[in-house]
C-alpha cells in the first residue's frame, strides 16, 4: 500500500481571525506583532513551547542580534539600512535592558541565556499586542479554497482544529506552508557556494554542557605538546579537520581506537553520504558551562522541507553529541565530571527551500543595490555590503514586496526565509527577519481589514503605513519618486 485516504471530517474552527501566522520564530514573532499593532484580530502558531525559532528555543544568538559588520564605515546595524528600527529596536532595547548579549560592543555571549530573554522578551510583546498565541500547536495543511489560502488546519493535544483568516503569512522557515498550499519553491544549490560561503543551506544544532573543570582544560591546553604520531594519524584519518585540534586530536585518536568511535560520521540521505559533526566545545560566560554546536556538510542533497531528511539528520545527531560528550569525558583532561544539559529541540537552518516569489530577489540584486518601486526598506545581505564597501561604497538593496508573495497563490505573504531569495541563505540576516516579519504582519493587516488579497494590496498604502512606522524606504528625493511624500 503506497497510499491511504484520509477520511473527511468536519473540523472545529478554534478561532477565526484576520491575520494567522504560521511559525513564532524571528520573522513569524515580527509578522504577528505588526499585524496585531495594525489592528488585526491576530492568531500565531508555533509548534513548540516558546517563540522565537533560532533565536529562542533553538538557542543560537550568537552572530550579533544584527549581525554582520561589512567593512568600518558600515555601522553594525547593516543588514537593514542604519536609519531603519521598526518594531525590532523596541525588541533589542528591551532585550537589552535584561542584560541580552550579542549585541555590539560585543562582551560576551551566552547563548542558553540569551535565547531565554529573547523568547521571554518576544512572548511579553506578543501578550501586550494581543494576539492569540498558540504555542504546542502544529500547523498541518493550509484551508484551501481553490487557490487561496483561508487559515490553517492546526494538530494540537485536543486534535485537529482550524484557525480560519483573511490572511495567512508562512514564517516556517522552509515555506512548508506554501509547499503544503501547492506553490512552487526554489531549492538549495551547490552552486551557491561561490555567491555565499554559508550556502546551500548551512545547518546547526546548539547544546550546553555543565560540571566542566575549565581551569584543569586550560592548564592542560598549555602543558600540551602535539605529539607527531597523533599530527599523522589526524593527517591520515581527519585530513584537514586535523589542523588545530589541540588537545582534542589525541583524545580522538584514543576513542577511535579504544572505544571505536567514528572520526568522520556521515549520514545517508537518499542513498547520498552527507557528512555531519559536532566540533569543539568552547566556554560560556558561567562557571563549568560549555557550548557546541552539531553541525551538517553543506550540500543540496539536505532538503530542510523533507521530513525523512530532517529525522535522519536529527537521530544522528543528536545520537553523536551524547556520544562526543562521552568521548570529551573520558578522554579531556577537565571534562571528567561534564554532562550534557541540553540539547536544542531542532535542527535549524540558515537555509532551505523558499517560495518562488513574483520576483525573487537575488545576490546580484544586492550587489547592484537595485531599487523597486514596491520596496518595504533597505536591505543589507552582508556579503554583498562587504563586497559593495571594497568597491568604494557599500550598497543597500530595496527589499521587494513581491518576494513575499508566492507566485499562483492568494491569501498566503511569506515572510523571512520563506520569502523569495537565490542564494537560499540570502535572506536569513537576522535583522532583516524581523523587519521583513513586521513589513509582511503590516501587509497582512491592511489587506484584511480592505478587504483584499495580498496581492490586491495597494502597495503605496502600505509603504505609507510603514513610514508611520518609522522604517526607512529611500531619501526625500526617492520618496517623492515613489509618490509618497
Ligand atoms: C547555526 C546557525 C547559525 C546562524 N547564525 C546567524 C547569524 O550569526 N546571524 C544571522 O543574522 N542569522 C544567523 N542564522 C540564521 C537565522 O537564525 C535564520 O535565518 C532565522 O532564524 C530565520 O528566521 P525565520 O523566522 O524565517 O525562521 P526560524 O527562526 O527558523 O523560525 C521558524 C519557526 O517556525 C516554526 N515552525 C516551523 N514549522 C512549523 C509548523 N508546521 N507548525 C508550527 N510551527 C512551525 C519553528 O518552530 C520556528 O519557531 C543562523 C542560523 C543557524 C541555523
């Protein structure tokens, strides 16, 4: 039996709202909070118990909260146009004022504690906006009505319920609701790699360590001598990754022939070796505490939208960071009392499948700083602003609203990496998530509460909406181009 048929059913309507957001990672989080400030009856899903998707339970805050410095004239908060805050900068204040991390200039990192003053940071702004927040809760199949999406079919511990809405915005990360919806998505390249050295894909799973003796690990990193017979066998066995490994290569070497631990796991995807890792464990700001990060080669063979891909990756991992943990206690000097904490509860990505967009935004886009006359605010891919700045002059691109409307759809906005970009890393910047987040939340609203589709939108409503909001769209000079001022 290759197929079953699910019988039909009626389903309860658990809530009916006009904007429902699938997925409370960074851009879903930003979407719900700008609908809900807006004015719409706003519903957000999220499939585990707190929000904030990388930045929160995924526990990697690290990069900078706005990350990437292009070049010294570029100020830290490049990958959205300096002068542009939105709702994110209420979010970092706020965020900084319980003493998160990452944020320039840069002291320290702890990304288990950030991640917990984000997520709490994110869920108190979403509780004083209003909006109904569904945490536990699974969104299944889109509600479909021909071509246009009207809610979602959500699974939670009473069942199968739906949430039915003017607009629904995909912020899964991987579009899996638009794929889900029928729409057609862009797919990982290898190719990618020269346009952006994290593509395709780039994956990571944060977990923490306790009961770490540090002192003893740091005297017995200086006392260390690299031995040439464990310099050959990491040549022979590890080849590059043997570089540097300081005291962890002989710990290796004795684990692989005593305990006959794996030096180089691989994993197979569709018959394709994929290899996987779990690195170094490096200190964080708190007494005995380490973090690592398991982590996955980069090649188009991972597919993040496939499920059988995605528990293959996660058993296997999560299976080798027990096993390292075991291997740094018996053979790293300081680590004889380490346990594992806690282990992030997925697999996150810095890319993956998105949707193919009326217009998909690409890395040559960036590089020219192209303009469009539907921009939602200027972004900066850090690459490309690296690359503009040793040209001369760094170069913010406009962030088209046509990208986040998936091409054959109606009623459905993708937002932050599920919007439409080539490389599929190319949208990810985390600054940049929460401000496409509120830019997509704003859409969302205006469409509902007039009545329209998304893509009916008038494009200079909402941009006069987001100048309200206080995001930037271009100079004087380009606004009165625009017709907005
Ligand atoms: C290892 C790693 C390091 C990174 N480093 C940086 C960095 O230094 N700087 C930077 O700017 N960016 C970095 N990123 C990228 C950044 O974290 C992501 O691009 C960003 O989180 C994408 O935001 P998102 O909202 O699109 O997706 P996510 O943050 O992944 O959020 C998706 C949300 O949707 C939820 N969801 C998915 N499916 C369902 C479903 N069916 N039902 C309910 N909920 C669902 C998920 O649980 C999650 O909360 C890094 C990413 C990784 C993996």
């Amino acid at each position: 039996m290759t197929c079953v048929t699910e019988p039909q059913k009626r389903i309860p309507v658990r809530s009916d709202v006009d904007v429902v957001v699938a997925g409370a990672g960074v851009a879903g989080v930003f979407a719900a909070l700008g609908a809900a400030r807006a004015g719409a009856r706003t519903a957000l899903v999220e499939r585990f118990g707190n929000v904030g998707g990388n930045i929160g339970p995924g526990m990697i805050v690290n990069g900078h909260m706005i990350s990437g410095r292009a070049c010294p004239e570029v100020r830290y908060e490049c990958t959205v146009y300096p002068q542009l805050y939105g709702l994110g900068r209420e979010f970092l204040d706020r965020y900084a004022e319980l003493g998160g991390g990452s944020l320039p200039p840069v002291k320290e990192t702890f990304y288990a504690w950030d991640a917990s003053i984000a997520s709490y940071v994110a869920q108190t702004m979403l509780e004083e906006s209003g909006v109904e927040l569904l945490v536990g809760t699974m969104v299944a199949d889109p509600v479909m009505d021909g071509h246009t999406v009207r809610g979602v079919y959500i699974e939670t511990k009473s069942g199968r319920e739906a949430v039915t809405a003017r607009v629904t915005v995909d912020a899964t990360g991987d579009a899996d609701l638009a794929r889900r919806a029928g729409a057609r998505v862009l797919h990982p390249r290898n190719e990618y790699h020269e346009l952006d050295g994290h593509a395709p894909t780039g994956m990571g799973i944060s977990y923490l360590v306790g009961g770490v003796d540090w002192p003893a690990f740091n005297q017995a990193k200086s006392n260390h001598r690299p031995a040439r017979k464990d310099l050959e066998w990491g040549a022979a066995v590890l080849g590059d990754r043997a570089a540097g490994m300081g005291l962890l290569l002989p710990a290796l070497r004795q684990a692989v022939e005593t305990d006959g631990y794996e030096p180089n796991p691989t994993v197979e995807l569709d018959g394709v070796p994929v290899e996987f890792d779990t690195g170094a464990l490096s200190p964080l700001p708190a007494p005995g505490i380490a973090q690592g990060s398991g982590k996955v080669g980069r090649v188009e063979t991972v597919d993040t939208g496939n499920g059988a891909h995605m528990a293959a990756l996660e058993t296997h991992l999560r299976r080798r960071i027990f096993e390292h943990v075991m291997m740094y206690r018996r053979y790293v000097p300081g680590f004889e009392q380490a346990c594992l904490l806690a282990v992030a509860p997925f697999l996150g990505s810095r890319g993956g499948p998105c949707i193919s967009g009326d217009y998909t935004l690409t890395m040559d886009d960036c590089r020219a700083g192209r303009r469009f006359d539907d921009v939602l605010y200027l972004y900066g891919e850090f690459r490309a602003l690296r690359y503009t700045a040793a040209q001369g002059r760094p170069l913010w691109v406009d962030m088209p609203y046509r990208a986040l409307l998936p091409k054959g759809l109606e009623g459905l906005l993708a937002v932050g990496r599920s919007a439409s970009g080539i490389p599929d890393t190319l949208l990810r910047n985390r600054m940049g998530c929460k401000v496409m987040g509120q830019a997509g939340g704003t859409a969302a609203a205006l469409a509902a509460a007039r009545d329209e589709t998304p893509r009916q939108l008038d494009v200079r409503a909402l941009q006069e909406r987001l100048l309200e909001d206080g995001f930037y769209l271009g100079d004087r000079f380009r606004l009165r181009e625009l017709g907005l001022v």
